[in-house]
C-alpha cells in the first residue's frame, strides 16, 4: 500500500496465506465485512498483491484493500471450527499448493457447500443455523432464502 492514509473495504478475522498451485498466494479467512459477499462468511480472496503484517493491511489483485485481524495458521483453520474447516475445503483445497496441512473433511461436496451457506445466511438473519443434515439445510434454505435476499437488498452489507 501507499504511504498516506489507506482505506479497506474489507475485514477479515481470523485470517491466514496460503499459497496455491500458481505460485501466488491468497488470503483464507472470515469476511467479518466484505462488499461483494456481504461479510460474515468463510472466503478465500484473489492472488496477494501486498500484505504488510505489521499494519495488518493486504491488498489482492481484485484490488482489494482488507484490514486483518488475528492471524492463523493453516493447520489451525480446523481449530476455528467446522464451517471453516468446509469452506477450506471446498474453496481453496482444490488449488492449494501445501493442502495436506489441513486433513480433508467433506464427503459429499455439495450438502457441505450448502451447509456453509445456510451458516452465512443464518449469520445475517440473526437466527441460528441448521444441523449438518440434508434435509434440514435444504428446507432452512427454503425458508429463508427470500428473507436473506431481501436483507441483502436493503444494504445489510457488514
């Protein structure tokens, strides 16, 4: 980042790198804010473009600017719980140079895909989430969905 004041238009905590097939490395961590996903979710970002860890600031390719919180290693992401242990799985295991650091853990990708998701809908609704059952995400999907659409419109955006 430039010296002068920056501006981030993202929060990430708890944060950690991970460097992928590329070559490049990318921030994995929770979006408390985040103006494309609305926040409050698992992400990976775009290629690093600049991390600077003492002032805690990043910046990726897509230009982003995040603000960091509390750095993680990449063996502790099972330690921040199972939703982030899934989204690591599901987002960035499949490009991840070193994924062997974090133990697989989704059987079956597309009910733990929309498990993550019900847990970040549940997030902006303020209600608690579904048990990794199918059938019970599938019909907290249908419940909320439109309610967690909706709030999104509004500019609910953490």
């Amino acid at each position: 980042m430039s010296s002068g004041k920056s501006t981030t238009d993202a929060y990430m905590d708890p944060w950690c790198v991970v460097r992928m097939f590329t070559g490049d490395d990318i921030l994995c961590g929770f979006a408390i804010r985040h103006p494309r996903t609305g926040g409050l979710s698992w992400l990976r970002s775009t290629p690093i473009q600049h991390l600077d860890d003492v002032s805690r600031l990043a910046t990726t390719a897509s230009g982003r600017h995040y603000r960091l919180g509390r750095r993680i290693e990449l063996e502790d992401i099972p330690w921040e719980g199972e939703e982030a242990w899934l989204a690591f799985d599901l987002l960035v295991r499949p490009q991840a140079d070193h994924d062997e650091a974090v133990a697989m853990l989704s059987a079956h990708p597309e009910h733990d895909a929309q498990w993550v998701a019900a847990c970040k809908m549940a997030r902006h609704l303020r209600i608690d989430a579904p048990s990794r059952i199918p059938v019970l995400v599938q019909r907290f999907i249908q419940r909320y969905l439109s309610s967690y659409f909706e709030l999104r419109a509004l500019g609910n955006r953490n």
